[in-house]
C-alpha cells in the first residue's frame, strides 16, 4: 500500500494523521527528533508534539530522555510503528478506550508489587542489559484468552520495554495451563510451591550468583582473587 505524503495539501487528515506519517517518512523507526523539527514541519499547529504524543494510544512507541538516559530533554526516539492511523477503518478499530482512572492505575500497581509482571523489574530501575535506560512502569490493558478460550482486556503493570514488545501479542493462559499440565508430577508440585509464594525458587548456585553480581566491580575482583588462590 502506497502511504500519502505527510505535506501533501490535498491531503484531508489531522494533524496526528500527518504526524505518524512524518515520523514514518522523514523520521524513521529508530530516528530521533524534537519539538523544533515538529515546529517547523507543522508550522502555525500549537498542539502539534501533543497530536504526534497520541499516537502512543494506537500503538506507537515513542520513548523520552526518561525512557531512555542517552536522550535530552527536547528529543524523542521513534521506536516503533502502531495501527496505520491513516487507514479510516483501522484507527476506528483501535480507537482508545475509557482512560484507566488514577485510582485503577494505583490498585493495580500495588496488586504488581510496582513491578511488570512480564520481566519484573521496578520503576526507576536500570536494565541489566542497557544501563542507560530506566524502567519507567505503566497500567496496560493487555488481551488475554482465558483457559476456558474466552478473550478478556484485564489490566497489568507493564515497563514500556515490555509493552513495546508484546504490540499484538495477547496473553495465553490457556497455553500456560497447557504447559503446567505436561510437566511430570514432582515438576508440577513445585511449580505450585513456586505459585504460592509468589517468586521463582532459588538453589544454593542462584543465591552465590545473584550475591555476586551485586558487589561492586572492584569487590568482584577480589572476589575472584581469593577464590583462585
């Protein structure tokens, strides 16, 4: 399908419109960009950063210098593309639904334990694999097919990281009661255990492991000293 150009005048779309289509077109998936290149692209349109921000109901992900520490406060990352909002028919079908209210946002959040429930981390915290971005955590509505194969939005606290990457993908409890189902009896039985208390069960290498990694590098060097002598 052959998109319209962003600056076409006979173009008949709004700006949020013309804004997916500058970031696909001139921006680029990976690209960054800042208020003054919008400015400057939608000169005279006052909320123009605000309609582009939108975007992020539809799917598009659009990281900030708090999302990611390698940006400044002006500059924006365009992550990903969403829903093609220029196709009438496919924004109507991902239309927003009702805000989360406050009071939602913060019941769930605490049900999480203020972590995402897809890679547990915690608000604030850096990831293992990029130091310098932070998790910044947020209320999703996530579509999940039960184990009975009913389809429900339940709510969850995801990262950003995470909900970028789940775009599409729904939860599969049914799967999930698969899996269980075909593990072998002593499997199952901890698998349950772990379920109960909430968290993953550790052995005795997990622990020296995990004891390790917290230490500074300098301390993790003398660590190393003393166990080759």
């Amino acid at each position: 399908m052959t998109l319209p150009a962003w600056d076409d005048p006979e173009l008949k779309a709004g700006t949020m419109v013309r804004g997916a289509l500058w970031l696909v077109q001139v921006v680029s998936e990976g690209g960054v960009f800042n208020k003054e290149q919008i400015r400057k692209a939608f000169p005279g349109i006052s909320q123009a950063d605000r309609r582009i921000r939108d975007l992020r109901d539809y799917g598009w992900v659009l990281l900030t210098n708090t999302d990611d520490a390698t940006l400044t406060a002006e500059d924006q990352r365009f992550v990903k593309a969403g829903v093609a909002v220029w196709d009438p028919a496919a924004r109507r079908a991902a239309a927003p639904q009702k805000a989360i209210s406050n009071k939602e946002k913060q019941a769930v959040m605490a049900r999480d334990d203020y972590m995402c429930t897809v890679c547990g981390i915690s608000g604030g915290e850096a990831y293992v694999d990029d130091s310098n971005q932070t998790a910044v955590l947020s209320v999703t509505r996530r579509e999940t097919i039960l184990p009975d194969g009913q389809e429900r939005i339940l709510l969850a606290t995801e990262c950003k990281r995470c909900r970028a990457g789940s775009v599409g993908q729904p939860a599969r409890a049914d799967e999930a009661v698969a899996d269980i189902k075909a593990l072998d009896a002593g499997e199952r039985r901890r698998l349950l255990r772990w379920i109960e208390r909430g968290r993953r069960g550790t052995t005795a290498l997990d622990r020296a492991w995990n004891t390790y990694r917290r230490l500074p590098p300098d301390a993790r060097d003398q660590v190393r000293g003393a166990l080759e002598n």
